[in-house]
C-alpha cells in the first residue's frame, strides 16, 4: 500500500499528531454548535440552554432553541460538512490547488432551476426550492460530464474544467436574462441567491441528509484510489487502477453534495476552495486523511461564519455566504500568490 499511495509509511508521531488534529476538530465543532444554538440577537446562558436541550418547557427561548437555533446549526453541519467534502474531491480530481466545486456548473444549475419555479411556477418558499435546486444541479453536473467523458484520460481534467465553465456561464446567462425582465422573481431570487441558514426549516434538512451521507460515504471511499490518482493517470494504471470508475464516483460525489447544499442553503461561496488548502497545511498531500478532515472543517468554517454573522451586526445578521466570501477572498488572493512561487508543483 506504500506504493500504491506513493508516500512513505507514516511515523508513529505523525500518525499520533493526525489524530489528535481530528480529536480538536471534534472539540472546536462542538463548542460552535454550542455558541450556536446559544448566542443571536436573544442570547440563552449555558446553563439554561442545558436544561432546555433535556427538558423543553415551551417558553419563549425553548421554541428560539429548537424551531429556530437547532435545525439552523443542523443545517449547517451537512452543508458544511458536504461543501468540505466537495471541494477535496473537486481538487483530487482536476489536480487543481484552486479548483472549486461551482466550477462544475452546480451552483448555476440550481440557480437556474430556482429561477425559473418562481417565474413559472410562481413557488414562493424554500421548501419548493430545494427539488428544483437539486434538479438543475445534477442536470448541469450530468451535462459537464457528458461534455468531457469523450476526452482522452490525459486531457479529461482540462475538459472537465472547460466544460464545467462553459455550463457556468451558459446557465449563469439565463439566469440574468429570466431575472432582467422578471423583476418580482428577482427580488425573490436575490435572498436566496446570497447563501443563508436562517428561515430553513427541519423540511429543508431532511431532504437533503441522505444526499449528503451518501456522497461523503462514496468519497471516503475513494480516498486512497485519489492518492494513487495523484501520481498521474500512467502511474495510476501502471498499478492497476481502473481510473474512469474512480473519476465516476468522484464526479457522482461531487454532484450529489454541492446539489444538496446548495439546494438547501443557497450557494455558498469558498468553503469547497479554502478548506482542502487549510486541511493540506496540517496533513500533507494525501486524500485519506485530507477528506476525513474536511468533513469536520466544513461545518467549523461554515458554523462559525454562521455565528460571526449574527454578532457584528446586532439586531440585524450577516447571511453566512456573505461572511465565508469575505474571509475566502483574501485566502484565494494569497492561494494565488503563493501558486506564482510554485506550489502547484
């Protein structure tokens, strides 16, 4: 299996240091489920938000904890979870350092299908939203694939990304067109369009929790077949690895995580780019250990985007997309930077 990963057997040190990287992930991600469902514009001490999460009274903060906070921080989990995941996988499989999951045309997809359920159907809540959303996400992440499954094993990668940028802008531009002449689905699109947890109820959640299990379920298991990817498409034949079925399942994964999550939450930005960046600095190169712990900081980047939303800008909040755009900016800035100086090599 060393060969096959291409990396040297890891020491007990390291080992020992990966693992305690995933036990502090567990322990910061409960602390901001924690600040989560406590703090907002009516903040709940621990101790009382303790005794509601045993023993509901019906009061006005136990109806806050559980029909507001508590499926706003479930919702956030899988869409984290999903987008951290997403973009490890996105990365793997371009063996792009700034490949992103909405290069596939997945946001535009769904964005296009919102769009046009509200002018044509005149659909009007978010629970109508998720089906068209998913939808339009897996049919433009089945016309991406279609676009670059005829390209040879060597240049597929490049399709793929071409292809997925084509779908983006093509979709992207009916999207504009419906939302020009159509200024009441406008007006609706733009709340959704931003990226936000509020107002999502337990509706929205259950949906979308299969999708997401079974897509990180399949990339955890594609894991050290994308190590092996990593060493080009020869090697990885030379050791006989069957590169189309991995390239499928990724692609499946991908198309069933970022649908799901952009569906329920709307299209969050960066989260896919910035995690798999972050997690690489503490794991190293290597696929295994990089999606288990992107599925653990997902929902931290996103969570905790979710609370800075809500504090700096009380009564009001910040959506989450807005706060993860302004904090993956300047990251992407500095991925670019540091790129020039080679660390696509």
């Amino acid at each position: 299996m060393t060969v096959l990963t291409g990396v040297t057997a890891a020491t007990p040190a390291r080992r020992a240091a990966r693992g305690l990287g995933l036990l502090l992930l567990v322990a910061a991600l409960l602390a901001l489920v924690l600040a989560s469902i406590s703090l907002g514009t009516r903040p709940i001490p621990l101790a009382r938000l303790w005794q509601l999460l045993w023993q509901p009274d019906g009061s006005v903060e136990s109806s806050i904890v559980w029909q507001m906070r508590m499926p706003r921080t479930a919702l956030g989990l899988a869409v984290g979870a999903a987008l951290g995941v997403a973009g490890g996988l996105m990365q793997a499989l371009t063996r792009n350092p700034l490949a992103d999951p909405g290069l596939l045309g997945i946001n535009a997809g769904a964005a296009l299908a919102v769009v046009l359920s509200m002018s044509l159907l005149g659909i009007s809540n978010y629970l109508g939203y998720v089906g068209f959303a998913l939808l339009g996400a897996l049919l433009a992440a089945v016309g991406v694939y279609v676009l670059s499954s005829g390209a040879a094993p060597s240049t597929q990668r490049v399709r793929l990304l071409l292809a997925g940028m084509a779908i983006s802008t093509s979709l992207g531009s009916c999207t504009g067109i419906v939302t020009l002449f159509d200024t009441t689905t406008f007006d609706a699109y733009r709340f959704w369009v931003v990226g936000a947890l509020d107002g999502r109820s337990t509706e929205v959640l259950w949906p979308m929790l299969p999708l997401v299990l079974v897509g990180c379920t399949i990339a955890l298991c594609q894991a050290r077949a994308l190590d092996a990817m990593a060493l080009g498409d020869e090697f990885g034949q030379a050791l006989g690895l069957r590169l189309k079925p991995v390239r499928i399942w990724s692609f499946t994964a991908i198309a069933l995580l970022c649908g799901a999550a952009t569906a329920a939450a709307g299209p969050i930005a960066f989260v896919g780019l910035v995690i798999p960046h972050a997690v690489r600095l503490l794991v190293g190169p290597h696929w295994r250990w990089i999606l288990p712990y992107g599925l653990l900081a997902g929902p931290v980047l996103v969570l905790g985007s979710d609370v800075v939303g809500r504090l700096i800008a009380v009564p009001s909040e910040i959506e989450v997309g807005i706060v993860t755009a302004f904090i993956g900016a300047p990251v992407l800035l500095a991925l670019v930077h540091r790129d020039r100086r080679g660390l696509a090599a």
